[in-house]
C-alpha cells in the first residue's frame, strides 16, 4: 500500500542569540490528502545572516516480490524575506545612521552624529529585537542625546518616545527609500531557484513575520511583479495575531498539516559562520552554487537514511 506524506522546504533565518534547536511545529501544505510537520526553527528576530531550510518531502513506497523502495519528492518551498530573500539588517543599520546624521542625534560622549559600525550593530540587533527598543537601550547606556529635535537632552518619557518616534519614523521612510533605489539586490541564488522551482512544477510560497506592507515592498522590487504575483502563497505578520517566535504564520499557511518531518540546510555569512548547526543535514554560504536537484538529492539521502 502506497503512504503520501508531504512536507516543505521552508527558508527562514536563525537568530545568533539563541541555541539552534529545530523544534516540531505545522508549517504548511496544498494537499489535504497530505500531512505536514515540520522541523521548524524558532528565532526572535529576522536576520540577515542565515538561512534555514525545511524540506518537502512526498514519501512513497512501492512493493514487489523481492524489494520495497522508499524515495521523497520535495513538492514545495516556503522563502521568509528579511535575512532570507535580502540581506537587510545592514539596510536597516544604514537608514538609522540616515536618521542620526539628518536630526544631528549626538550623544553626550560623541560630538559628532551619533554612527553605528557594522560590527556593533551586529552584536545589538541580535540582542534587542525592533528599532525603538533598540535606539531606547542604547541611549539609557550612553546617555540621551541632544538632536534637532530636542537641544537638550530629553529628560521626560514623553519626550524621549517622542524623540524615538520621530527617528523611527523618519528611518523607516529612509529604508523604504533605499529598497526602491534599485541599488539592492536579491540573496545570491534566490531568484534562480524560486525560478527552477516553478519551472519544475513545485509550490511556492513567501511567509514573512515582518508587515505586509513592508513584505510586500520588498518583493516587488527583488523578486520582481511577475514572480511576486505569481507566489502559490503569501502570508505577513498581519495574517496573524502572534509574531515569531510564534509559529502561527507558519501554522495559518499549513491549515491541512499535522505531522511530518523536515530536514534543515542553513545558509550562513561571516556574522554565522561559526555558529553551531548541528542539526542541519548541509550549510552553504549562500545559494549561488546550490540547485534544485541538490536540495532533492539531500532530501532523497535523509529519506534513505
């Protein structure tokens, strides 16, 4: 008797201030003759660093009178978008230091406007999750600046989360400036394999804790409108009432999935190199030299495995 179980190959990226541990959690299916789980990684902020990937897989089995062979089919890839699809915690760090330099933020130990280099912006956005609790944390460490905003330093807490609105604000706009400047380009690798993906047939889907808005933003001008509109599934943190490390985004695009298995391959830079992925069944610095059929052949010897 022939068994189907179909999983995915889900992309998100892992967070370098937790421990790595893939736990079991619905993720998503188109079938719901199917049933999916699967490994997924819980990380508290997105990224631009790594990429964990779920596999899909159908497994079947066909008898005789002399063998039974058992082989896997992935049949769908889910892509997160920050950290996944685009590299953009650095975007993010250059839109802040944007904001610093327009509004003259310099605090009391730094007269010049206040600038975060890349290796302590590294080690903060993987310590404190979201812009406004970032920027509050580093001035109640440094001491409050005095800006264009406010000569003096803000001493009440309506003005300071006036202060931290305005920056945030005005970062944000800078961000979605630079997105739409065509300077910024897609993960190396990304874009060839969503394309081999629907070429072979395979589902295809973007699930993004981030705002749809901004999701939205930003495959439109990475992914391009053709393969945006063409997505089998789209989901953003607007979908759901939780946000990660909550599984519910995952959970609302997996309404038929109940249990199954998948296998993690992590994509890592610099920043994640040295991270440990032990249960990863392969890790690659980016996509650029990994196909389709890599990906199937990993998943055929997890099967047979």
């Amino acid at each position: 008797m022939a068994s189907n179980t179909m999983s995915l190959l889900r992309f998100s990226p892992p967070n370098n201030t937790t421990n790595h541990h893939l736990t079991h959690s619905p993720v998503f299916s188109f079938n719901t003759k199917s049933t999916t789980v699967g490994l997924s990684w819980h990380s508290s902020s997105s990224t631009s660093t790594s990429l964990l990937s779920s596999f899909s897989r159908k497994r079947m089995s066909s008898s005789s009178s002399s063998s039974t062979r058992t082989f896997a089919a992935m049949e769908a890839l889910i892509f997160d978008c920050d950290g996944v699809i685009l590299e953009s915690e650095d975007l993010h760090r250059q839109a802040y230091n944007f904001a610093f330099q327009h509004f003259n933020v310099c605090c009391p130990s730094q007269p010049q406007p206040l600038n975060w280099d890349v290796h302590f912006y590294d080690i903060l956005q993987n310590q404190i999750g979201g812009g406004k609790p970032k920027m509050r944390w580093y001035f109640k460490e440094n001491g409050w600046p005095t800006s264009t905003i406010f000569s003096t330093p803000p001493e009440t807490n309506t003005d300071r989360a006036k202060l931290i609105d305005t920056l945030q604000d005005w970062k944000t706009e800078k961000y979605k400036d630079i997105i739409k400047s065509g300077s910024v380009e897609p993960r190396p690798g990304v874009l060839r394999l969503m394309d081999e993906a629907k070429a072979s047939g395979k589902k295809l889907a973007v699930c993004s804790a981030a705002t749809k808005s901004s999701v939205i933003l930003c495959l439109e001008n990475l992914i391009g409108l053709d393969r945006f509109q063409g997505l089998d599934c789209f989901l953003a943190g607007d979908d759901v009432k939780e946000k990660k490390p909550d599984p519910s985004i995952y959970i609302t695009a997996s309404k038929a999935a109940t249990k199954a298995g998948m296998s993690c391959v992590i994509t890592y830079t610099s920043s994640t190199s040295n991270q440990d992925f032990t249960d990863a069944i392969a890790k690659f610095p980016d996509l650029s030299d990994v196909r389709l059929k890599d990906l199937e052949e990993l998943l055929e010897n997890v099967v047979a495995a």
